[in-house]
C-alpha cells in the first residue's frame, strides 16, 4: 500500500473511510451548497447516508441540467458502494456487483470493467483506494492463478488476464489526475509484464494484430458470436477492443519508462503502438471498425458499438471519422435509451435479448456508452474539426445515458437497458442493483466540463457544455496535489463571484474571462505523506477469525456482515447485522480478534432505516478484562450522541490492547459496519 500524500495531516483521519466529520477541502473553494447537492444520491426512502464521506473526497458539480446533476451524485454512491476492504494483504479493491459472483477473483474483483473503475476513481481526493485496487491487479491477489476453464477463460492462467483489461492506460490517466508518476515507475515491473501477457494468450504474430473471444472482452453473446456454432463461447476474432487496449497500454508504459530514464526501451513500446494503429486499418472496413473472424479473417457484415473503442486511446486517423456519422443514424446505433450495441440494420439486432441475460446485440449497455462517450469527447476535443458529431451529439447522448439511468423514476443502474422501452432488460434482484461497471462522473468532469488531465505541471479546460448554459461550476477537484475550482457565470448572478468564465486553484484565482474556453494552466504537482491503514476487525471470507457474534441475530442478517469489509445501508443485497425482533432489552455485537490489538480508532455505522431499526440512544464501548466485560476507558465519540446513517467514531488514548470488543445498546438497533482502524507501522504488524 501506498505511502505518498494526502492533503494535510489535519484532515489524515477524515480521508479514511467512514470519517466521522468532514469539512470543505482547505486550500480550496467554498462556493456551492454541498448538502443540498448530496440530496440527490439518497438511498430510496431515506437520506443519504455517510455524507461526510462525499465532502472528504469527490469533487462537487452545480449543473443547470438536473438530471445530469442528479445522476453524478448517485453514481458516486454506487462508486462508494462498491469500495470493499480486504484485510492488510490487499486492502482496498473495487467490485463490479454488490454482492460477489462464482467467477470473480479473490474477494469478488473482475478485471472486465476495472480500467472503468481507475477512470471514475481517479477524481477521488483519499488515493488509498485506487492505490491498492492497483496492486491487487498488478502484484496481489488479483494477479494470482486462475484455471484455465471454459467458464473461466481457457485462454489465459490469472485473473488480470480473465477479460480484456486497458490497465495500464488507465494507471497513467490516474497519474494524470494525481500527479503521482513515482507509484507507476515502482511498478513497471509488474506493469510490463500485464501488457505482456497478452502476447502470450491472444496476439497472431503474423496478422500484427490481437485477437479475443467475445465472451472475454465482457460481450457474451454478440452478432460475431451468434455466426457460430457456440453463440457463448464462440467468435474468435481480431476486434478493435483488445487491440486498443493494447495500443493505449503500450503508449502508456512508454510515459512511464521515460519517467524513469528509460527511453530505449520506451521506444520500443512506441514502435509497438505504431504497428498496432497501422494494422488496426486491417480491421476498417466501408466506414467502420468490425469484428474480423479469426479463422478466415474476414469481416462479419455487422456494425458493434465496439468500433468506437480506438478512439478512447486517440488511436485512429483522422480520416477515419465519418465512422461517427452512425451513432446518430435511425439504422445505425441511435435509440431512444441508447445508443444500441449492434446497428438497427443488423438481422441480429436485439435477437434472442429479451430472453435473458447477457445479449450485446442490441440491448444499451453502460459499459459501451461510457466506452463511446470517452471516445466521442476525445474525438472532439483531440482531432480536426469534422462534420459527423458536434458538441450537441455528445449532450444529447450524455443526457440520454443520464435519464436511461432511472428507475420508478429515481436514479438507478443496472446491467443493460433496453434500447427503445423504459425498462431495465438485465436487473435480477439481489444481483444487479446499482451495478458499477461503467463510467459517469468522469464522463462529466473530463467531458461535460472538459477537466483534461495532463501528463506535465499543467490542466487542460476545455468544456464540452453547451453555449445556451449561462452557469455551471466544479469545485474542488483534486489535480496534482491541489484543489481546482472551475466555474461559469454568465452575469455573476449564480454565484456571486463575478461574471464569467473563472478557475481557481487551492483557492487563488487563477484566471478570468468574459467567455468559456479552451484554455491551459500551469498546475504543480503538490506531495504530501499518506499512511497506509489496517482495518483490523475485517473478516472478508468469514473463517478464522476475526469472528463476529452477538446476543440475537435477526433471522435476515448475519454479524459477519458488520465485519465483511463492505459498508453500505442498502437493502438488497443486505450488509448489516441488527437485532430487529429481539426479546432482549439490550443486545451486544461482539468481535473476537483471535489474538491481542492495539484498539485505538473504533469506527461504528448504524443501521437506520427510519422505521424499526433506528439509531441507539446511547450504546457502550467494551472490552473483555479476563471475564468481566468493562467499559473501554479513554474515549472520545464524534459525534458524542449516537448518529444513525453515519459514522461513529471512537477515538482511544491511551490505545487499550484487547482480543474481544463489543458494542451494546438498548433497544432495536443495527450495525453496517464496525472497524478498528491503525497505521501499518503501529504495533500489531
């Protein structure tokens, strides 16, 4: 885990998870109303919980489109949600669905959408996350042996190789943002050998080109697929996906070898990249880039939403750009909860998608609209002007993948959409809620508002916002160590800090203009010292110990799910322990460390559903002292009053050494998570 840099000492605590009290960042701005924004990611039926967590970490937006606005903030609550603590080992990874599948590596992580993952992360302020989901990937248990199986991929031995996975582009776009081009030089080791392995499973040496089943690049039945005699696990074919991916991780390994003195071998990945963008012209045929069988390398005749990929690397010519006239072609992808996956005039379109899961033959998958909305910006702000696609395109399809992600009229996303009805085609309850395997909030902090991270001491601003808004603002976005704060005022009117187009950086105004623009900043990189931490009550895989148990379990919830590394107040799936039922007058949670601790930093979220199981009115901290149960001296609550949808936070001084802590309380009440955090170079390892 990462020891590089927060912002200040002063606020260390409030960036760990479930801090319990947080503040505006301190160098930045404090212009917008950040609790009237987080209104609009509350759970169903309730507030939003933990909110001290979003003003620790994400940057806050003021749109004058709601839907949008709405839509950002609910996907930081499922981004939050999907934020699982592992244990010291691996610490922290980012999972795709809530609860975890049969074909997921260790912990639940799936490589298919985690170069989705790093993007959307990347804007968060505490980098412990991403930090450690990275070296899960590259070096942990994400990188460990997997079997080579049907059902697992026959193709490849370990779990980064299962699906096809832009890793190393996405590590550098990460950098982008951090500035923290140190952490990726430390492991290009592990990075080259990512890359790597794909030379090894899937690249035809005489063809220049990479080849995947569809199946593993995340597409289980496509029109490639379905033209063979196993529309599953069928369709080998030289595609744009993995040959982009590989494109854009072999130019990015070269960023990161020249980082370290190496331009040698950065040439070589260079060259690398210049044949694969030559040869990818082997894949561009009428207007457009297609699946190519594998066996007889010809094209199949149907157009996939796919072939937008290179774009996301800035890969093809320019001239390859009436491609894009399809997007919005009737015939083409355009559809009312698009864009569809394959073209309308398909004979495979939406064939056999209303039977079940998992048809990408037409159905709106957010992992290809965000996928396509990346390439689209990149595609207007990084090449010649064209007359296929214009700003409006790209509102239009941004609000469109915005409103599809609704349902009962709330914010909501699930697995895939149907292209043309307001319905949900692949949503099994327990399963799909809130499914994080896409992009949103950087499709509208680098796309929307044009916060173009750069490689050097500087930020790019270009917005893709249409000229009818007269205001928007992004505050406090962490960019190389600093805060930066954009901000557009037509008339001064919105927020009160003079009209036009300003830009702050750690609170200093940094520009003015009369006009939104294209414009480029200088912006140095700021570090600062960053602890790992431990969580030392966490049980992920609930053996051994730590081991969770209580006085009275309600039937429908388990005590090892106060402790599973996972904290949020959703109902379904349910991560909680409560005591809903109970005959008791009190009951307690208790944990059995299996060996002696340092107990210094006690975290506690209380379940709160604004009905049976509400917050305790008091509760108390104990230990076991032989066998008499005593409360735990030297606490110090924040907040002093129990807090329910929120953090509670127990800080201990002088820290007590203990193997058995529990929490009891009167009443019905319930616990989602109960952690004992310390720094890693404390006593207990």
């Amino acid at each position: 885990m990462s020891t590089w840099w927060v912002r200040s000492s002063a606020v260390l605590a409030l960036l760990l998870p479930g801090a319990a009290a947080a503040h505006a960042a301190p160098r930045g701005t404090s212009f917008l109303d950040h609790p009237a924004l987080l209104a609009s990611a509350a759970e169903p039926g309730g507030t939003l919980a933990e909110p001290d967590w979003y003003e620790a970490n994400i940057p806050f937006v003021d749109l004058p489109d709601a839907d949008l606005e709405a839509t950002y903030y609910y996907r930081w609550r499922t981004f939050k949600e999907a934020l699982k603590y592992t244990g010291a080992a691996d610490g922290w990874i980012v999972t795709e669905f809530l609860g975890p599948v049969g074909y997921s590596a260790p912990f639940g992580g799936i490589n298919a959408a985690a170069g989705h993952h790093l993007y959307e992360g990347r804007w968060l302020r505490d980098r412990r996350y991403l930090d450690d989901y990275l070296d899960y990937w590259l070096t942990g248990s994400g990188s460990t042996a997997k079997p080579a199986t049907e059902e697992l991929n026959k193709n490849t031995t370990d779990w980064a190789h299962q699906y096809s996975f832009w890793a190393v582009d996405a590590a550098v776009a990460r950098a982008e943002v951090t500035g923290d081009w140190q952490f990726l030089v430390d492991r290009l080791p592990a990075l080259r050998r990512q890359y790597e392995g794909w030379k090894t499973s899937n690249y035809d040496s005489a063809r220049g080109l990479y080849w995947q089943t569809p199946v593993w690049d995340a597409m289980e039945y496509t029109a490639g697929s379905y033209q063979t005699a196993d529309p599953y696990h069928g369709g080998d074919g030289f595609r744009p996906t993995l040959n982009a991916y590989q494109y854009g991780d072999a130019l990015a390994l070269a960023a990161i070898l020249r980082r370290a003195g190496d331009p040698t071998t950065a040439r070589r990945y260079e060259r690398e990249a210049a044949a694969l963008r030559t040869n990818l012209g082997k894949l561009w045929h009428g207007t457009f880039y297609q699946h190519v069988q594998r066996d007889t390398f010809a094209p199949i005749s149907d157009r996939e939403l796919m072939g937008y990929v290179p774009w996301y690397f800035h890969m093809p010519p320019a001239s390859s750009a009436p491609a894009w006239a399809q997007l919005t072609d009737p015939q083409g992808f355009a559809a009312a909860y698009g864009p569809a996956t394959t073209e309308r005039r398909s004979p495979w379109f939406m064939h056999e998608a209303t039977d079940g899961c998992c048809r990408w033959d037409g159905p709106s998958w957010p992992y290809a609209t965000s996928q396509t909305l990346t390439a689209l910006a990149n595609q207007l702000l990084g090449y010649p002007a064209q007359s296929a696609v214009d700003r409006a395109d790209y509102l239009a399809l941004l609000r469109g993948y915005a409103l599809t992600q609704r349902k009962d009229g709330r914010p909501y996303v699930a697995e895939a959409h149907h292209p043309d009805e307001n319905r949900w085609l692949y949503d099994s309850h327990g399963h799909s809620e809130d499914y994080n395997h896409s992009t949103y909030t950087d499709l509208i902090l680098s796309g929307l508002l044009g916060i173009r991270p750069q490689a050097n001491a500087s930020v790019r601003i270009a917005p893709l916002a249409p000229a009818s808004w007269d205001h928007f603002a992004v505050e406090n976005v962490p960019y190389h160590g600093r805060e930066l704060t954009v901000v557009w005022d037509r008339d001064g009117t919105a927020y009160g800090k003079g009209a036009g187009f300003r830009v702050w950086i750690d609170g200093a105004l940094a520009l003015s203009r009369p006009t939104v623009g294209d414009v480029t900043l200088p912006v140095d990189t700021v570090a600062r010292a960053q602890d790992p931490m431990v969580d030392d009550a966490v049980n992920v895989t609930g053996a051994g110990y730590p081991r969770a148990t209580a006085s009275y379990t309600w039937p429908g919830d388990t005590p090892a799910d106060a402790i599973d590394g996972q904290d949020w107040h959703l109902d379904v799936p349910t991560t909680r322990w409560t005591n809903y039922g109970t005959p008791n007058a009190s009951d307690w949670l208790q944990i059995d460390l299996g060996a002696a601790r340092a107990i210094s930093d006690v975290r506690i979220a209380f379940y709160d559903d604004g009905g049976g199981v509400r917050a305790p009115a008091s509760y108390a901290l104990q230990y076991l002292d032989g066998t008499t149960w005593r409360d735990v001296p030297g606490q110090r609550r924040d907040p002093t009053t129990p807090a329910g949808r929120a953090v509670n936070r127990i800080t201990v001084d002088p820290p007590l050494t203990t193997d058995r802590l529990r929490v009891t309380a009167p009443g019905v009440f319930g616990i989602t998570a109960l952690q004992l955090w310390r720094p890693v170079t404390a006593s207990g390892g």
